[in-house]
C-alpha cells in the first residue's frame, strides 16, 4: 500500500490531510486539518470566533487486514458566539463527540460482524468484546429498516421459534416476498401470537399470512385480521408425514444400524422420482410388505401431486378429492393427517390462489437457523431480533 495518504482513502470530508507519521508498531497515525475554519454558532447560525484551541484528539479510524491500523488526529476547537455568547466545541462531522474511535470505524467493525459472532472480529480487529458488543446493538439500532419508510408488505410468513428450547420463543413476522423479517417479539401462546400481529409495524395488515400448523393459529389470525387469508405453509403440511413415516420405519428397523438407517430415510422421504431405478425397486417390495407404511407413503405422494396443480380450481378439486380419499383411511396415521388437514381446508385450499412458499425465503430461514444455533449467547430477545432483523435486510 502507497503511503500516500490522500483525502480520499481517509473520507472525512470536513478535513484534509495535514502530515502523517508511522509510530513504534508501525500503525499509521494521520493528522487532519478542517478544510473550513468557518464554523457557525448551533444556536443562530452566525459566524463565531476563536475560543481556545486546547489540543487534538487520537481517533482509530482505520483497519487494514493484514496491513496496519491508521488512526487520525483532530483538533478541539472551542468558539465562541458574540450575538449569542455561547462558547461551544465544534462537532465535526464523522467524529463522535466522546470515544476514541471514528464514526466510519465503528461502522466497519460493526459491519464485520455481520453473518459471524461478534467474538471472533473482537480477537480479528483487537476491539474489546464488550466494547464491540454495545457498538453492534447501538448501530443495529440505527440501521434495522424503519417500518415508516416502506409500503406495508402485502404477504407475511408467521414462524416461531425457539431461542432456548423448551424455555424461551420467539415469533417471527417476516415479508413473504423479500425475506425481510420486520419484527421478533417473545412467547408462542395464542395471546402472545395477537400481541405480535397487534405490534404489527404498519397501519395496513398483511392481505396473506402464511403459519405452520399451530393449533389456533389460524383463529388467532382471523381474530387480529379478519380480512387477512390464511395459508397453511406447504412445507409444514408435507412434514406431517415425515413424523409418522420415522415412527413407522422405525418399528420394523435394526435401530443400530446408522447407514443402513440413512438409505432407509432416503428411500421413504425423497420424492419417488428422485431415486435411481434399483432404489425405487427396493422400496417397491418394501412397502408390499408393509400395508400401513405403503398407506402412509402412498397418501404422501399423491398429496405432492395436489400440490404440483397450477391453477386455483385445480387444486382445490384435488385436494379435496385426496380428504375424501384418506380422511376413511384404515391407517391410523394416515387418518389422523387427514383430520388435521381437514381442520386446515380452508388455508391449504388459499395456497393454490396465493402460491407463497417458503422457497424465496428459504435464505432468511437458514439465516435464522444459524443465529439460533449461536443464540445461546442471546439472553435477551431484543438483541437477538435486532440481530435477525439487522441480517435479514429486505434486498
Ligand atoms: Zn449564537
């Protein structure tokens, strides 16, 4: 790197480089000089006078991976105003008022810390955890998009999660289309469910939310928004089977065999189509053995081929062709699916009109995943919404 250090590489525009130096550990230490004495009086806006020059400031201003750390010197100006006779000290820009870093720095280490835990960049950068930690949730705070400044988002998914399990939830509200999620307040109950939507950011609700297959869920939302449609998420419906599918595999299963376990899982959850020819003749002469298990798969399979329907009228027909074939299974499990699905008619129906999956969303999900495995370090909630909130930025 040129040790040409130019107005330029520092950014800060109410100042030009003056003369620069290279300490003991070879950091870089830049001396700025305002490039206007004029500086008016915050009060009325006239022009005021030398006060005192009590000395300069040592700011970090810059890290350089690899390379050096460049600090930058200011100087203190202490005016004064004649019309008004206030004495101040001239706040310049990109310079905050108390502390020994620059603005652009913070805003740097904070940014580092996006998509990593906030220890490792405090070790990378040599910046204090705790320090680190205050500037990330301090900007954080600036920088989460205010709700003020956008239209309402027109379909939301409604997710909970688990901060610590069996402890502490959460309640995601996130913007269907752009993965954005507005807002994490605590709990899961129904009560905490209608705090959430009434905390709800914008004057408009949502004309679409889409829930997993809480229990009430779908209630609550009516009672909160009653011109808003449910839908049932297709993912949480396909996953119903995936339970009773384990459960059964297991029964007849050697428990003790992993790999044979996973070929087993592969050949039961993956879509028939997927596997290769002898895979799908093995699991063919399975299922002949197992009645319940091929009731279970079967229905499975042909509630996917619901779901492959195009149109609105299409899919409605079919899916209630397929309760009116399962809902009198003679397979418990089956039977059992089909009633909570009956129970969500009317949101799985809604899904062949709006079509929202989880696909276009499924970055912020696996974002969310990843800081809920870090989340053992988030003792409040609010830090970990901001976090989730900070990440995933609408685009
Ligand atoms: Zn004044």
């Amino acid at each position: 790197m040129c040790t040409d250090f130019t107005t330029d590489f520092i950014a800060l525009s109410a100042f030009k480089v003056g003369s620069f130096e290279q300490v003991e550990n070879e950091d870089w230490v830049i001396h700025l000089d305002p490039v206007s004495s004029a500086t008016p009086c915050p009060v009325c806006q006239l022009p005021s006078t030398n006060h005192a020059r009590p000395g300069r400031r040592r700011l970090w201003h810059r890290h350089v991976p690899g390379w050096r750390n460049v600090f930058v010197t200011v100087p203190t100006w202490r005016q004064r105003c004649d019309a008004c006779l206030l004495t101040f000290t001239v706040d310049w820009p990109g310079i905050p008022v108390r502390g020994q870093v620059t603005d652009s720095f913070r805003r740097m280490c904070v940014a580092r810390c996006h998509g990593r835990d906030i220890a490792s960049v405090s070790r990378e950068i040599g910046v204090k955890y705790s320090t680190l930690e205050r500037w990330y949730y301090q900007e954080a705070e600036k920088l989460v998009p205010n709700a003020k400044e956008y239209h309402a988002p027109s379909a939301v998914c409604l997710d909970e999660f688990a901060l610590q399990k069996g402890h502490k939830y959460g309640i995601n509200l996130m913007d269907a289309d752009t993965g954005h999620v507005w807002q994490v307040t605590p709990g899961r109950s129904g009560k905490q469910v209608q705090e959430a939507l009434n905390a709800w950011p914008f004057t408009k609700p949502p004309k679409v939310v889409v829930t997993d297959l809480a229990p009430g869920m779908a209630d609550t939302v009516k009672q909160v928004w009653p011109k808003s449609t449910v839908v049932a998420d297709k993912f949480h419906v396909l996953q119903l089977f995936g339970k009773s599918l384990e459960a059964r595999r297991k029964l007849h299963s050697a428990s003790d065999n992993h790999k044979r376990g996973r070929h087993e899982q592969r050949l039961l959850h993956k879509e028939p189509d997927a596997l290769k020819e002898e895979e799908q003749q093995e699991l063919k002469e399975w299922l002949d053995k197992d009645p319940a298990l091929k009731e279970l798969h079967g229905s499975l399979q042909s509630l996917r081929a619901v779901y492959r329907n195009t149109t609105p009228e299409a899919g409605r027909a079919a899916f209630e062709s397929w309760l009116q074939t399962y809902q009198w299974s003679t397979s418990n499990p089956v039977k059992r699916i089909a009633k909570t699905l009956l129970q969500w008619r009317d949101a799985i129906e809604s899904y062949f009109l709006y079509r929202y999956t989880n696909a276009k969303i499924e970055g912020t999900h696996n974002k969310i995943k990843v800081l809920k495995r870090r989340a053992y370090g988030y003792r409040n909630l609010h830090r970990f919404a901001l976090r989730i909130r900070l990440e995933c930025k609408a685009a």
